[in-house]
C-alpha cells in the first residue's frame, strides 16, 4: 500500500533526510505539511460551492499531537 510522509514546514533537514533516504516513487512520497489554514480570504458565502466534498480532511486532536511531538506522520493512501 503507497504512503505519505508529511514532515512538518519547521523541520526542512529532517524533509530532506525522507526524501533522500525514503521515497520511493509508487511507493513512498514525502511532503511538507502546507497547512495554514482556510484559504478562501472572502468571509461572505459563495453564491454556489463547486465542490462536492470537503477536500481536507482534517487530524484529529491525536494525529494533531503526533505531528508536533514526532515531526512527521506517515499516512497510507
């Protein structure tokens, strides 16, 4: 099953240690975590909302803690 390693933005040299000794196309990917909050600058509501679904799924309060303690989080996709 293909994973993700999402390193955390403050931690570039540990970034670069995945993806020189961990990634491996098809199998392993490894991203900065690019999370910073809602997008959309407009506090009024769209007049039609195109997606179909939320895209971002977010952590919950325990993936949240484990992305700060450890770093990274490593996900299946």
């Amino acid at each position: 099953m293909p994973r993700l390693v999402i390193v955390r933005q403050d931690r570039p040299s540990l970034y670069e240690y995945f993806k020189t000794y961990t990634e491996k196309p098809g199998e392993i990917a490894v991203i900065s975590d690019r999370r910073i909050g809602e997008r959309r600058q407009q506090p009024d509501p769209v007049p039609f909302e195109r997606r179909r679904r939320q895209r971002r799924t977010p952590l919950s309060p325990h993936q949240e803690q484990e992305l700060e303690e450890m770093w990274f989080r490593i996900v299946e996709i």
